[in-house]
C-alpha cells in the first residue's frame, strides 16, 4: 500500500504537492482518512473543494469569513453532521465577520460556554 493508504488522517497546508493533496483528497473522499487537517492558508491559496466531509472543527475564527462558509458547504446535509468553533473574546473582529455584529456581541458578551447556532 501506499503512504497515504495506510493512515487515518492526513493534512494538507499551502506547501502540500499537487500530487500529494490529489491523493490526500481521494483518500479523504474514499474514506479512507478518517481526519484531514487543512489550514486556512490552504483554502486560501488552493481553493479546493473536499468530498465525504462530516464535521468540521474551527481551531479559531478564520480571518476571511469565506473560508468559513466554504467549509460549512463542504458538510453532508445529514442531521449528525456538524460544525464547530472554538473562539475567545479576542476573536471578536473574525467572530463579527462570520455572524455578524449583533450576534457577535451577544456570544462575546454572554456567561454561556457553549452556543449553538442552528441554520437550515
């Protein structure tokens, strides 16, 4: 087997082959990688699309909110499948550019450690 066929996970950055996140890809989309770390830098410079995305895990907010909802289009449309963000108060310029002003000044604000902001 190949190197890639013999792992759970795998990444890809902007310094990742083309070789390699054609690979990458077809493994995460076969299933055969349970977990693909990107960075936003990837989707910046690359701009791919990846298939068989279940869940995403934002580290932080991104710094383009594009990068956000282009993973968020990214997921199934099943139910189980989801998104999440872990963010702090000095996230709040990134935080505003994804959910806007108002709401972001609500999570900010709130004495809540967990949110769920619900979209269909």
């Amino acid at each position: 087997k190949q190197w890639y066929q013999r792992r759970v996970r795998a990444q890809l950055s902007e310094y990742s082959s083309n070789r390699s996140v054609t690979n990458v890809r077809r493994g995460f989309a076969e299933g055969t990688f349970k977990y693909l770390l990107t960075t936003e830098r990837f989707f910046f410079f690359k701009r791919y699309t990846l298939k068989n995305v279940g869940h995403v895990v934002f580290y932080e907010a991104p710094l383009h909110a594009e990068c956000y909802t282009h993973y968020l289009n990214m997921l199934h449309t099943a139910p189980d499948h989801t998104a999440t963000l872990l963010y702090c108060k000095l996230d709040g310029t990134k935080l505003e550019r994804i959910v806007g002003e108002k709401q972001c000044r609500l999570l900010i604000n709130s004495t809540q450690t967990t949110h769920m902001i619900v979209s269909q």
